[in-house]
C-alpha cells in the first residue's frame, strides 16, 4: 500500500503535495460525468451517476427514444433524478423546474406593457355586424312606445346614457 | 454547447497526459493544429495478440455536438483486422454509433479500440474480406495480421515468408502495398495474387 502510494506521489508533478492531491480526487468526486467539470444545478441518478441538470437535460434531449445514464446505461429519466442541495444553496430550487433553454413566452408580441400585462384588440366579424343590423327585414321587435308616455321618457333616457357611455369609451380609446 | 466541446477536450488530453493509470501509459493524444475538433491518437497493440509491439495511429474528428455525439474515429496506420477496414481504416465498433454515451471519453474510446483489437467481432465484420479469413484460416489470419504490423505500424515481428512473397510482387512491376493487399486478400497465394491484379 505504502509503496504504491509513494509511487504514484513521486510520479505527480512537482509543485503538488499530497494534501492537493487529496484535494483533487475530492473535487473530481463532484464532477459532472458529462461536461467533466464541477456539477452546477447538480442531480442524481438511481443508478448513483452526478450530472449537470442542463448536461443530463441535453443528453436525454439528443436521443429520446434510448434514454439511458450516460455513464451504466441503466434507464434514466426526468422524474427519475434527485436534485442535489447543497447547504451553500440558500434557494433550494429544483433545477428541473428552470428554463434550460430561452422560450418566447409571448404569443403574440404586439402589446405588453412591463411584466404581466398583455392587452389586444379582437376585429371579429365587425363589418358584418354592421349588416346584421342595416339589413334587419322582417323585424318583428316592438314598435317604439307612443311619445308622452313614462315608457318613451325612460327609453330616451337611456339612450342618451348609452350614447354618453360610447362617447366616453371613445375618448378613452383615443387618449388612454 | 460549442463550450462544453472545446472544454472536456482540453480536458480530456490533460487527463491523457497526466494519466497515472498502467494503461494510459500507452495511449498518446493531441490536438492537430491546434484546433479541438481534430486530434491524433496513439496507442500500443495489445500483447499476446499479432498486433503486439506496434503503435496504432488514429484519426479523431470531434463533432460541435459532442460529448452527446460520438467523435469520429479511424485508424490512419493500416491494419488487418475483421472490424476494421483494411482500405479506409473505418472502425465497426457499437460505442462509436448507437451505443456511444457521453459519460465515455477519447481515452475510453482509445482503450476500446485497443482490446477490440484483441478480441474480434468478425460476426459483425467491417472488412468482410478479413473476416472470411479469420473465420476459415485463424492461423493464416494471425500471420497475416502480424506482417500488417510489422510493415506499417513498426511492430518488431517479421514474418520473412510474407515479405518475400511481396518482393516478387514488387519484381514483376507492382507497388509494394497494392502487392500486399493483393496477397492478403488472397491468402498469400501468389498465382491468385496476380491473377486478381491483371485481370
């Protein structure tokens, strides 16, 4: 054993103690078996395998159908993976719930104003509305109540508020 | 993604350089032209096999999407072997096609190629030509195969029949290594041979 050790120690490069050695093998512990450097956003395999959330998510992505570990090829996937945290990892986010990649969340990018807020105007079938109402033939609605009367008052009245509400949500189209 | 490439491949031949492990002492393991994608490997043949004593050269090409795909692999030094071909040096081996993962690195890769040259697949031949060969006259095959290593990988076995044979190839006005395929592939029988080149 002593022997060993002391060869490999008088074949590592000058400049490298024993204790960096030690230190060395201790950080290639946490290394991801895909990009080969310290695993960030780190999760486990069943089968025991460290990876990079985002490596282990472009691995599966590359070959969908075979979904393997990258290191036993024993069967691996998303919800089969243990995210890793660390006591230095205040958030304690689950990595798989990040975007691993930029997404266009806005559908329909015309009008958003800051964060949240998406407005959007609907055309509908507008020109044909107008028809819908020139041409009604055949109408068999009510006749207009007789002037003087309370029922022809109250009609006035709230076709004037109607008007009023139009001219309001006009201005307020215009200047808002 | 590109990143990820360049980074594990400089990391990779640190690792190859530095490795403190019996087997990495025979593997070698450089960048051509300084560029990531393109390297050269080395390794030494496998003792106890014909190929034993010679250094194999290969040709690496890393793709932008590796580690997920496999590099690109094949042996720039000719070889007689049932899996790899005796003409292009392409190798017929799964974990450089279907079963490649991208926990496996050059060196793994490397180490691979070195024991399939100790143990053959010639169900699942590349050459079919050699596997024939290996199949139906193992002990020719052997010979065979150790001649290919002594001639272009520096292997330290002769194997005087065979050169001799080449050379009178070589008399009647045929180049040395299109004698040398002509013989092998036809089990050193030098009437066959010639045959096969002047027909």
């Amino acid at each position: 054993m002593a022997e060993t050790s002391e060869a490999k120690a008088s074949t590592s490069p000058p400049g490298g103690d024993a204790g960096g050695e030690e230190d060395k093998r201790d950080e290639r512990m946490l290394e991801c078996n895909i990009c080969l450097d310290t695993a960030r956003d780190a999760v486990v395999s069943m089968c025991g395998h460290l990876f990079c959330w985002p490596c282990l998510h472009q691995w599966l992505e590359t070959r969908p159908s075979r979904q393997v570990c990258p290191v036993c090829k024993a069967a691996i996937s998303r919800d089969k993976v243990i995210p890793l945290y660390g006591r230095g990892n205040t958030k304690q986010e689950d990595p798989r719930n990040k975007r691993t990649e930029p997404e266009n969340t806005s559908a329909f990018p015309g009008f958003s104003f800051g964060d949240g807020f998406h407005m959007s105007f609907g055309i509908g079938a507008f020109p044909f509305g107008v028809f819908t109402s020139t041409f009604n033939f055949g109408d068999s609605r009510p006749s207009a109540a007789p002037r003087g009367t309370a029922q022809y008052d109250e009609e006035q009245f709230l076709s004037k508020i109607f008007l009023w509400v139009a001219i309001l949500f006009v201005l307020w189209l215009v200047f808002a | 993604m590109f990143n990820i490439a360049a980074k594990r491949i400089i990391k990779e031949i640190k690792e190859v350089i530095n490795g403190d492990q019996v087997e990495d002492a025979a593997l070698k393991l450089e960048l051509v032209n300084d560029n990531w994608m393109d390297l050269r490997g080395e390794f030494k043949g496998p003792p106890d096999t014909p190929y034993e004593g010679g250094a194999f050269k290969l040709e690496i090409k890393v793709p932008e999407t590796y580690p997920f795909n496999p590099p690109k692999v094949r042996f720039m030094t000719n070889v007689w072997h049932p899996n790899v071909s005796s003409v292009t040096g392409a190798i017929c081996l799964d974990i450089l096609k279907d079963q490649w993962a991208a926990a496996l690195t050059l060196r793994t890769v490397m180490l691979s190629i070195q024991s399939l040259l100790a143990a053959a697949e010639p169900n699942d031949p590349q050459d079919a030509v050699v596997a024939t060969q290996y199949k139906e006259n193992p002990e020719l095959f052997a010979k065979t195969a150790k001649h290919w290593t002594n001639i272009y990988a520096g292997g330290p076995n002769h194997v005087w029949e065979f050169n001799r044979k080449v050379e009178v190839l070589i008399d009647m006005g045929i180049e040395e290594h299109k004698a040398r395929v002509a013989l092998s592939t036809n089990d050193w029988d030098i009437e066959k041979a010639t045959e096969h080149l002047f027909s």
